[in-house]
C-alpha cells in the first residue's frame, strides 16, 4: 500500500489480492502511527464498479481518495487495508503506510568569509525554498572534515531574525560568528534546513573561512 496527498487530500492505493472470491476492501485510518484504526470506506475489488472516490490504476492497483478532511501531517495519518470475500471473511490488514517523511532539500550556496567587525566570521546561505521550513541548524568544527558540532540555530523567516543574523535579500541569510581567529582554512561550516515537523535536511557542502 501507498498514500499520497494533494491540497485537502489523501490518496491510498493498493495491489488487489489475486483470489477469485474478493468481494471489496475495507480502508482503515488512524491519525498516529499505530493508534486504534477506524473505518473509513469500503471499495469493491472489481475494477468495473469503482467510481467517485475510487479508481483503477492499471497493473493491479485501486486508488482510494479520502476526502474527510484529514490533517496532513508527514509521519502521520495512517491507512491499512483488508480484503473481504464474498461470504464475509475478512483477511488480514496491510502492513501500516503513513504519510511519508520528506526531509527538506540540502541548503545551497553556502559561503564563509569575513565579518563586518574584528573577530567576525559571515556564514551566508541560500534559504530553501520548500514551504515549510522552520529554521537553520549551523554545524561547526574548528579544521575541515572533523566532526561538527552544532553551534546555532537560525530562524528561516526573515522576519524572526535577531542581532547575529540578518536577510542579505536575493533569498540570501547571513549568520554572524563572533569572537573567531581569523585564519585561513579553519572555521569551517556547514548549514542544514529543519522543517516545521522537525525533520532535518542533508547538511551543505563544507565551506571554511577564506578572507
């Protein structure tokens, strides 16, 4: 089984069971993983009867829209379904399939240079584009290719930014690392997005200080 979501949403769609005697499928949700299911709908094997809600994907597969107003949360909303044979018996459920987790994009066009005062490092980046980040995780490690250690947050709308963090405009966010020795190829960065449920992107590419 899969889901999917368009605006207001879900879609559900799974393989049917290959015996003669399925009469439909029974489609179960519950909001949180493993949380207590309850009937949504029921939909008939035959591909010939679906309509409305219900459609035939071609190879095998039915797809199911559930239009009930589900919160589309990602890790969240959750369907299985089971076949129903013509006398009643109703066969095991699906594995669980919830909404997939889609971390945000790995955060582009990261520079590090200097500062406006003494002792001032400028971490720049391009803001993601996706439409539900929350904020920036900064990494930092003293030499390029150790292992960093998280060193601030930054938040994604401009209109949050404090005094160590301002919007460059063209999309850009520059972050402010003070007090720092200003040598070249030390001071190293990189930046990744966190959205709004929590999921952290790849970090960017490793950029070091460069005068």
């Amino acid at each position: 089984m899969n889901t999917g979501a368009g605006s207001g949403e879900i879609d559900v769609s799974w393989q049917r069971n290959p015996e003669p005697d399925v009469d439909h499928y029974e489609v179960w949700y519950s909001q949180d993983p493993g949380g207590d299911k309850t009937l949504v709908d029921t939909v008939p094997h035959d591909p010939s009867q679906l309509g409305g809600l219900s459609q035939d994907r071609g190879g095998g597969r039915t797809l199911y829209t559930d239009i009930t107003g589900r919160t589309w949360d990602e890790g969240k909303s959750c369907y299985q379904v089971r076949a129903v044979d013509t006398a009643g018996h109703e066969g095991p459920f699906s594995s669980e399939t919830c909404i997939p987790v889609t971390p945000p994009a790995i955060v582009t066009g990261i520079s590090v240079g200097m500062g406006g005062g003494s002792g001032e490092i400028a971490v720049i980046w391009h803001r993601n584009t996706d439409g539900d980040i929350d904020h920036y995780n900064i990494w930092y490690s003293l030499l390029p290719g150790q292992d960093k250690e998280l060193l601030a947050t930054v938040p994604h709308d401009t209109s949050e930014l404090g005094v160590d963090s301002q919007d460059l405009g063209n999309g850009r966010t520059m972050y402010i690392d003070f007090p720092r020795d200003l040598i070249e190829a030390t001071n190293c960065y990189q930046v990744s997005a966190v959205d709004t449920a929590g999921n952290e992107g790849p970090r960017s590419v490793e950029a070091c200080f460069d005068a």
